[in-house]
C-alpha cells in the first residue's frame, strides 16, 4: 500500500509528489494522460512545439519567482514579454506602464517544466481514476484498467467539476467540504493552433494579445516567438471567449468550431491570419477556474485522509497550481502523522 497517491500530473500534482517524496514517502502520481503537464499543454506539430494550454508564467510571490529562476537557470524558462497588447474596436495598443512586467514562457513548450518535475517520480500515464472505494484504513481507487490501487491518503489535483462525480459518495459524511467544492465553476476555451506561410509580414512589435470586448477571441500568441531562432515558419495559438467556447463545445465537426476564431483573427488584425497553412483544434471544458476558492487547499479525515488541491484552489493560473500543490503535500504530511 502506497503513503499517498496523487490524482493528476499537471503543475500542483508534480510540485506535490515531489514534496511529498522529500519528505521520504511512498508516493505515486496517476495521470490519465500519455503525457505529464496537464493544462500547460504543448503539441509536437510540424517540427515544432506549440503550447495549447497555459501561453505565459506570471510571477507573483517570492517563492514562485525562485522556482523560475531556478528553471531558467536550467534554460527550462526564459524571458518572453513584457508586453501584453491589448486590441479593441480602437485598435492596437501596447499596455500601460503599470501593466508592464516580464512574462515567461519555455522555449521548448510548457510541458518541459512538467517533464522536469516529474523526471524522478512514479508516474502511471494512460491511467484515468474513475471510482474510489475506501476500507478499513485504505482508500481504493479504481482505474479504467479495472485496477485497484490501495493508499493511506489521497491529493487529487483534477479540477473540482470532474473530482465531484468520483468522490461524492464516499463523502456523504463530509457536507462541507463537498459545498465547498461545488461552489467551483470552470469556464471552456477553443483553442486553435495555426502555422503561416513564412512570406506573410509577421509582426515584430508584440508577441500577445489580450482582446477586449470581443465576442470570439480573447487571446492571441505568436508562438513561435518563443523559440524564434529555429522557427521555420510562423505559428500563432488563438483562444476563444469563454462565451463562444460555451456555444460551440458540442458542435461534432472541430474545424467548424474552431474557424470562426481564425476568420475574426483575420478580421481585426491581418487578413493572412484567417489562411493558415495548416491548423489544429483543442477544445477545454475546464480551461480556467471563474470562481475560486480562496484557499490554498481543501482537507479532510472524513472517511480517510484526502487533500484536494489545483489552480482553482487559490486563483486561476500556474502560479496557483504550484502553491496549492506544496500546500497540499504539507496538508497530506499532516494528516498522516
Ligand atoms: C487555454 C488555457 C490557457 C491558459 N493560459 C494560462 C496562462 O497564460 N498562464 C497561466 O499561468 N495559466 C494559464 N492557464 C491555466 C493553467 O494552465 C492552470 O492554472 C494550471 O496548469 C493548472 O494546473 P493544475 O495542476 O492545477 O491542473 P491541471 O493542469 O488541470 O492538472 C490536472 C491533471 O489531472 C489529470 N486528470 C484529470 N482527471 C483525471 C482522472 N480521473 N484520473 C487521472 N488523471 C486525471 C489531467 O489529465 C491533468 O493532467 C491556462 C489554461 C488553459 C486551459
């Protein structure tokens, strides 16, 4: 039996596992995907890597801003902007001198920091958790391998709307904690991963877009500015409103949600950006936390020790992820005493 098995291998599962293994116990991540990063996602396409998740690192707190500089030290992380533009009806505008302070981004794709973190932990990729049972002292998971996976505590790290359905049974005796987790509502993203012809005029001024009042965008990336030198030809990733993303999640055909995205691209900013050489679809049901719970993680011992942690936890980005996960594994050690 396992000290602790953590649910999930994205920012705040990995920073947990390794704290967690620190501290010498038996730890085990489950991850439902092939790969390690969840929501700071990239794709290998073209030759080239192109981030359909999280696009920037913000730094905030002392102890985060360490942890970067230790991956850029690494050349896991490096400098990309200062300068989110913003575009409206008015047009284009660089930000306001309050507005502007150093972006990160991994010249290899998000998931190199992912792929770092994880490189010393037990990780079982291609396994999802779709139940749990509990017995005795020990929790039970149930994977989709119909495999039964036996812990003394459990850090899940999955975003609340999918935790609820797995463990709102067993937690029946745990009201409060399950109100807590219900109130934690997800907005969608459509996300489109697009390359260009290398003839096109491609920007030099800015490297993002924040879209103001726009029904459709929200965001725009010139990806491949994050890995400039050995770009072969220009690669942009648009992001989808909320709103749009709401309307279009159960539309059957991917290229018919995502190319509104790409024509209103071509609309505000450059009449190429609608006629990419090639381009790829992702779709997000739980993109980005709206509401969050304003603590760093959520514990109980009813029935058996179990920590829930992620970016909703506390906020909505990286830097949520990674101080909910180090809380949780602070909260599992607790537990476990
Ligand atoms: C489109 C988009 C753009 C974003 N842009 C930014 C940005 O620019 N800057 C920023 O800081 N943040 C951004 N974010 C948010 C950022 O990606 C997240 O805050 C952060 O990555 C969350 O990390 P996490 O570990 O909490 O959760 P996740 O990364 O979601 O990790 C959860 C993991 O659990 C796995 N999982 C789920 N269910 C199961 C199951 N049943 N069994 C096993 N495994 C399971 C998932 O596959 C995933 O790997 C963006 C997110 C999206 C989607």
């Amino acid at each position: 039996m396992k000290d602790v098995i953590v649910i999930g291998a994205g920012m705040a599962g990995l920073i947990c596992a390794q704290k967690l293994k620190q501290a010498g116990l038996d730890v085990t991540i489950v991850e439902k995907s092939a790969g390690v990063g969840g929501r700071m996602a990239t794709r290998r396409l073209q030759g080239t890597w192109v981030d359909h998740g999280a696009q920037l690192i913000s730094v905030k707190s002392d102890s985060f801003g360490r942890f970067i500089r230790k991956l850029t030290e690494k050349h896991i992380v490096q400098e990309w902007t200062r300068d989110v533009y913003q575009l409206s009806a008015s047009g284009l505008f660089p930000p306001d001198a309050d507005n502007r302070h150093t972006r990160y981004c991994c010249p290899m794709g998000m998931t190199a920091i992912a792929k770092y973190l994880g490189s010393e932990l037990a990780i079982i990729n291609n396994t999802r958790i779709i139940g749990v049972n509990h017995k005795e002292a020990q929790w039970q998971l149930v994977t989709d391998r119909q495999d039964i996976l036996e812990t003394k505590a459990i850090v899940s790290t999955i975003p609340a709307p999918q935790f609820l359905p797995l463990f709102e049974e067993v937690l029946a005796a745990a009201p409060s904690f399950l109100q807590a987790l219900q109130s934690v509502k997800f907005a969608p993203s459509v996300t489109i991963m697009a390359g260009y012809n290398a003839s096109n005029s491609v920007p030099m001024e800015w490297q993002a877009i924040r879209c103001v009042n726009d029904p459709i965008l929200d965001w725009i990336s010139y990806d491949s500015s994050k890995h400039a030198e050995k770009a072969v030809q220009p690669v942009f990733v648009l992001q989808s409103t909320a709103e749009f993303a709401k309307q279009s999640m159960e539309e059957p055909d991917l290229e018919i949600a995502g190319k509104p995205l790409l024509n209103q691209a071509g609309k505000l900013l450059a009449k190429w950006l609608a006629s990419p050489e090639w381009w790829q679809v992702h779709r997000w049901r739980y993109a980005i936390a709206e509401e969050s719970l304003g603590v760093s993680c959520l514990s109980t011992s009813i029935p058996l020790s179990l920590v829930c942690a992620g970016d909703w936890c506390a906020g909505k980005n990286i830097e949520a992820a990674y101080h909910s996960g180090l809380a949780a594994a602070e909260s599992a050690i607790e537990l476990l005493k």
